[in-house]
C-alpha cells in the first residue's frame, strides 16, 4: 500500500522527475547555506556574549577601571574575633606630650579653696597638675595702610608721587594670603565661589569672584620659570615614572602628563595623547622609563623601559578568568610566576638576597613567563590574547629592567599616585576653560608634588615665590631642591 501510493505521487514523466529533483536540490542548498549563516552568526553571537560578560566582571583587579567604578566587591573572609570594636584592653595608649612652660602663650593659675568640705582647712603643696588646651585665636588679617607722600618740583613743575616699598604692589593682597588663596584651591580643593565664603566667614575679608581670578593668574606667572626648571631635573634623573590621566578643556578632550622622578615631578596638560608630546618633552631622556603598555611609550627601546608589574597582574588576572580553559591555564600560570616573583623582589629589598642572588632565582622565572606568552601567542585569535601576548614579547627586555638596574622600581604606583589628586581635582571642577587655567592647575600640582618630595611645605615655598615675583626677583626650580 506504501508503494502504491508513492507510485501515485511520483511526476508522470522522467523530465518532471529531473525537474522536481533539481527544485529539492536549490533547496537543499538554500537551507545549507542558511544553516552555515546561522552558526557564523552564532560563533559572533557567543564571542559578543563572552566579551560583555568579561566587560560585566571587570573591576580594579583585573582592568584599569579604578576602585570607585568596580563592580566587584571583596569579600571579607575574616571570621570575628567577637570582641567590640575599638582599643583592646591592654592596649598601650598614645598620649600628646606637654609642651614645656616656656613655650605656651598664656598660664593661668587654677587656685584651691582655702577650706576642705569637712571644715578644715586646706594646705596647697608646691606640685601641681599641667593641662594644656589648644584653642584658634581670633583670625583677623593684618591690614597695612601705605601713604605714598605726593609733591611738585619746584623746577620743571612736575608732579611727584612716593613708589611704594620693594616687594609691594598696587594689588589688594600680599604675598602671603595670595599663596594662601591659591593654597585652597590647589591643596584643599575648594571651589572659587567657596573660597570667598571661606575668607568672608573666618577673616571677614571680602572680595569678588573677578579679584580671585586674577589673583590665580599672578600666581600662575610667578610659578612659570621654576616649573620650566623642574622638567631638566626631573629627566637628569635615573628613572622617571610616566603617567597621563584625562583633562577636559573647555569640553575638548586633552591629557595631562605626569613626569615624575624620586625627587622633582613635572606635569603639562597637551590637547594629545600621541607619541609627539613625549617626543617633545622627553626627546633628549637617556635613562630608565617606567610607565604602562600603552603604545606612545614604544618610542624608547625596551632596554631604557620598566613595564609595571602592577599593571601585568591585572591582565594576568583577566586572562585566568577567561572561560577558554587554555588561555586560563595561561592566566594562572603567569599569576603564580608573579607573585613568586614579587617575593623574590621583597627579600632583596629586605637585603636577605643580594643582587647576584635575585638575578639567578629570577632567571628560571622569566624563562617560564616567555614560554607562557609564547603559547598564547598560538591561541584563537579572535579572544583577543595574540596581540596582548605578541605585544609584550616584543617588549619582553623591558619586564626586567627593575632586576638588573639599581634605583628602577618594578610598578608605576609612583605616578599613579601622583596624578590621583589631580583625578579627584577634576571630578570637582570639571574642566578648565583658559590657557592661564590650564596652566595654573599643571604648574600647582608640579609645585606641590615636588615640595612633599622634597619634605618642604609647599604654602612657604609659595609665599617665598610670590614674594620674589612682586620684588621681581626671578625665581628658580633649584630653590625648591635646596
């Protein structure tokens, strides 16, 4: 019955037959290659899935995003003591020393009374008990008033005015509360706006939003000459950290490059990322870099570079938790190779090892990070490790730079935190919208830096700048290295 019946279905003749057989054949062939478009589609499909799901884990471990932006908490395994929060019992307490008598502005004498609770009378000794109270005087600014005599020549006729004393100008504040002015706006992050409320509220001094302005434009100049003399310093060095961090202009994007060496920092804000403003900075640097992977740094040799470590691990850490098993392995292998590598470097610094020691048990470790890198480098290039892998075998000479150079710090942390204030700096303000504003933010932070460096209160050096510039008296950046 079967066979009766597909008999009955077949063409009635063989051309409608090779007809009909050729109809099934293009549709067999459409559904093949709508077959092969739905697992091309697929695969981009599962690697885009993959990519966002890297993107969604990505935190301050593994990804240059910074702590405030992860995602990812940590964990806190510690189990609980059970004790309260707060000192211990036993704990040895720390205690402000009194300053001796000398030393204090005012005593008072607390006296007792002559007679006891019980009606006798009260004999005092000549020992007493000492307790000091510090307290903010009455703030109050100084104010000098100078009376510039006036006269006629008794010649020509000539009027004839008094000049005012050297170190003084026609502005309404001197030397000191500028660099004071200019000091909350740098270091302690206040607004303009709050600057004036600050001065109108603790020394009753009153001043328009133009005034301030003006004034970070004086200090802006005197700060120039000694600025452009740190950068020399700063590359005679033997290693300098590189950094650069974000700016915004006037609401166009520009960078704002950190210089940083042991004991002088230098930073410049440029409207580019690229190679040609290191070109330009750093064109004649013949020592040790230590920065980042990123590409502008390509121009010095791997053998005048220190790639950060700090950096490594991250990476390191995000190709472990790739779900690809051989690019984990990878991952995790570079991961142990590091961290035993870091405790090699901390027993030298701990002077347990000497250099000679650090460099043989170093060896075996940098043989078998190449050999990792060499096997990433075979891997699927579309996770995007190849090139990650390629790049730093290109650079490999540059990963141990810190090994066989004394002074040469293995991480970039330095710079790092160097540009952090000007980070938090600029999440407040937002930008800058003149040449003199965006040099002014370059040329405090340059000077402040330096100062904490150098274990020098940036506020005097200020004040012994903008005393120099009103007397004018160039000013140099070796003043602050002295």
């Amino acid at each position: 019955m079967i066979l009766k019946k597909c008999m009955d279905t077949l063409p009635p003749t063989i051309e409608e037959c090779h007809q009909g057989l050729r109809l099934l054949l293009n549709k067999l062939a459409d559904l093949s290659q709508r077959f092969e478009d739905i697992e091309t589609e697929n695969k981009k499909l599962k690697i885009e899935i993959t990519q966002l799901k890297e993107r969604l884990n990505s935190n301050s471990s593994n990804s240059s995003l910074p702590p405030s932006k992860s995602h990812k908490k940590k964990k806190n395994n510690r189990q609980s003591s059970g004790k309260k929060s707060g000192g211990q019992p036993g704990h040895k307490g720390h205690y402000r020393a009194l300053l001796p008598s000398e030393q204090v502005d005012s005593i008072e004498n607390c006296l007792l009374p002559k007679d006891c609770l019980c009606g006798g009378k009260v004999n005092p000794s000549s020992d007493c008990v000492r307790h000091q109270v510090y307290e903010l005087p009455i703030l109050k600014l100084r104010i000098t008033e100078y009376q510039l005599q006036k006269g006629c020549c008794e010649n020509c006729g000539e009027k004839q005015i008094a000049s005012l004393p050297v170190g003084v100008t026609w502005g309404i504040t001197g030397p000191r509360l500028t660099g004071f002015m200019s000091d909350l706006v740098t270091q302690y992050g206040l607004s303009r706006r709050e600057q004036r409320s600050f001065l109108k509220e603790h020394f009753q001094f009153h001043i328009s939003l133009g005034t301030v302005f003006n004034k970070q434009k004086i200090v802006n100049a005197a700060m120039e000459e000694p600025v452009l003399g740190l950068l020399p310093i700063v590359k005679g060095s033997r290693s300098v950290h590189a950094d650069e961090t974000g700016h915004n202009r006037d609401g166009k994007n520009h960078w704002m490059w950190g210089l940083i060496s042991n004991t002088a920092a230098y930073f410049s804000i440029h409207p580019s990322r690229g190679k040609k403003v290191l070109r330009l900075m750093m064109s004649d640097f013949k020592h040790i870099l230590i920065s980042d992977r990123y590409a502008a740094y390509n121009i010095f040799e791997s053998s005048k570079r220190q790639v950060c470590w700090a950096h490594l691990k991250r990476d390191f850490t995000k190709l472990s938790e790739k779900e690809d098993k051989i690019i984990a392995r990878i991952g995790k292998g570079l991961l142990e190779h590091e961290s035993h590598l870091f405790k090699i470097w901390h027993e030298y610094r701990a002077e347990k090892i000497t250099r000679d020691e650090l460099l043989q048990q170093v060896e075996p470790i940098r043989q078998c990070v190449g050999e990792l890198l060499e096997q990433g480098s075979y891997t699927d290039p579309v996770l995007r490790v190849v090139r990650f892998c390629k790049n730093l075998l290109e650079n490999f000479n540059a990963l141990w730079t810190f090994i066989e150079i004394d002074g040469v710090e293995p991480t970039n942390n330095h710079a790092e935190r160097g540009l952090r204030p000007l980070v938090i700096w600029r999440k407040k303000y937002f930008c800058t919208r003149s040449d003199y504003g965006t040099e002014y933010v370059a040329r405090s932070a340059s000077i402040n830096m330096t100062c904490k460096m150098q274990k020098k209160s940036p506020f005097n050096f200020l004040c012994m700048l903008l005393q120099n510039h009103f007397s004018g008296i160039n000013t140099s950046a070796l003043a602050i290295m002295a």
